[in-house]
C-alpha cells in the first residue's frame, strides 16, 4: 500500500508543469530562466535524470531512512519533517483524545433511547453538523469566538522555535472546529450499533432476568456496540490528516501542513513525497490499529479469523 501510494504521488509530481530548477531561477527575479540556466541547475540538482531512477533512488534511500534533502533550502527533510511535525501531532492527539471518548458517550446515549427526545436532537445535531464542511465552522468561530466577543485569538500564530504549549490558547479553536467536523460520522454510527444491540433478542433476554441500567449498558450494551463501532472511529481518526490539514491551513497554525503546500507550491521532490508517504504510513498503521482491537474484542470477529486462516 506504501509502494502504492509513493509511486502515485511520484506520477502526480511528474506531471506537475515545471519542477523546483524553474522555481528557484524565478525567484531571483531575472525573468523567465533561460535554456542553459535550467540545464545547469537541473544537473546540479539531480533532475535531469530520467524519473524512474530518481524514483528508484528516493525509494531505495528512504527505506533505509534517509529522506533526503530539500531542493530549494538544502535541509535535510528529516530535519524539517520533524519540526513542523511535532505541532500537528499535538493538535491531532488532543482532538483525537476528545474526539473518541464524546463519540462513544452521545452514541451510546442516543442508541439506549432510540426515538426519544434526546436521540432525536443528537442526531439532528450530528447530521447537521455533518452537512457543512468543517472549515465554515472554522470561519463562524472566527467572526463570533475571536472578531466578536474577543476571547480567543483568531490565528494560532507563535514564534519561531516555541512550543505550543507556551500559549495552549491558540488549541482551542482548531481543536473545537476538528471535533465539530470529525465527530459526528461516528457518533452516528455509534448510535447506529447501540440501537441495534439494544433491539437484540441477546438483550431483551438480559432485561426480563430483570438487569438495566448502568450495569446493563456497561457490561452488555456497551462492548458489543462498540467493538463494532471500531472503524467508524479509526476512519474519523484518520480523518484527522486531512482535517488537521484544512485547519492549519485556516488557523495559520504551524504545522506540517503549511510546510507540504509550500513544498509542492516550491516542486520540493524529497519533501512531498516523504511527506506523504510517511502520512499515508499513519493511516495505514490507525487502521490496522482498529483490526487488531476489533479481533481484540470481539469474540466472533476472532473466530471468523481463524476459521479463514484454517
């Protein structure tokens, strides 16, 4: 999956209209560069080779964990990918850390009381917020929490080299508009198993022995939604590329994010395409994350297991 998402990204690289030798013979501000300055940078750099050996090479050095360097500052990407990454991580785990235990508490909620007043308005609420893409929200958030009543700031601007956790403030608002983007697919879902556990036979047996309550939600309802709601909540974690990715972007906040589109805006090679694989690598591993805790919890998941393995 790896291999294929590397040579995808490579062929969409390739067939961008210029590559970095252009854009730093433009950025001198000389003009259009001529034939011979873009020969010589071209073989400076290592583009002039065909692309399947630069492919070959790229793969070949970051299996053995060498990103390479960037075309335009000279840095190793390492380097760069580290630094940027280290924000969105943290923007990431504190929304994930969220994310996960809110989906799970209104899901499980609303699937116990399906047709009730509080179902009807956490699924009202969840659909609604899930028709409008996150970065609307991000814009309300903006005007009304920050422009409006002043009690945050609008962008999550710091210094160079500071930690985010020097001004935790600037969280809040890309992590709110997150959770408002990502959660309500899940919670959805969530909602949707617990519902149809609580419809069981399994489960009304269970209730005429004269067992509810918290004892019933915890020790029945709740494992047997759950280990089915497992992916739904890996996807929306996953999810969170992509998100974290608009959010940065809207936020100004500095993360890997901001430093891939200057990348691709530079034709940074090594840097995208390290980038990307490496963030492909995270998805890869979250899902296979949830297949493992699925055969974790589930006894009949298990079972299907080693009945195909047999």
């Amino acid at each position: 999956m790896l291999f294929a998402v590397a040579l995808v990204v490579f062929v969409l690289f390739e067939s961008l209209d210029s590559d970095a030798a252009t854009v730093i013979l433009s950025r001198t501000g000389s003009g259009d560069p001529n034939p011979e300055q873009l020969r010589a940078l071209r073989t400076e750099l290592g583009l002039d080779r065909p692309a399947p050996v630069r492919f070959v090479e790229w793969l070949l050095a970051f299996a053995q964990g060498d990103f390479g360097n960037s075309l335009i500052s000279g840095r190793p990407v390492g380097d760069v990918l580290l630094g940027r990454a280290a924000n969105s991580v943290t923007l990431a785990l504190i929304t994930a850390g969220l994310l996960i235990p809110a989906a799970l508490a209104l899901g499980l909620l609303a699937g116990a009381r399906a047709g009730s007043r509080t179902d009807r308005v956490i699924s009202v609420g969840a659909l609604a917020a899930e028709s409008v893409p996150s970065f609307v929200f991000g814009v309300l958030l903006v005007a009304t929490v920050s422009l409006s009543l002043r009690l945050l700031p609008a962008v999550s601007l710091l210094p160079t080299g500071a930690s985010v956790w020097s001004r935790p403030e600037i969280l809040v608002l890309p992590v709110t508009c997150l959770l408002i983007g990502l959660a309500p697919h899940p919670v959805r879902m969530v909602r949707a198993q617990t519902a149809e556990v609580m419809a069981s036979p399994y489960i009304q047996t269970i209730r005429l022995n004269g067992i509810g309550g918290m004892r019933l939600m915890l020790r029945h309802v709740a494992p047997n939604a759950v280990s089915a709601s497992i992916h739904p909540l890996a996807g929306a974690v996953v999810g969170l590329i992509g998100g974290v990715a608009v959010v940065e972007t809207l936020f100004s906040y500095p993360g890997l994010s901001q430093e891939v589109l200057r990348a691709v805006e530079a034709r940074d090679f090594p840097f995208v395409q390290s980038a990307a694989v490496l963030l492909a690598a995270v998805g890869i591993g979250i899902y296979l994350v949830a297949d493992l805790l699925t055969l974790l919890v589930s006894p009949r998941a298990r079972q299907i297991a080693m009945g195909e393995r047999i």
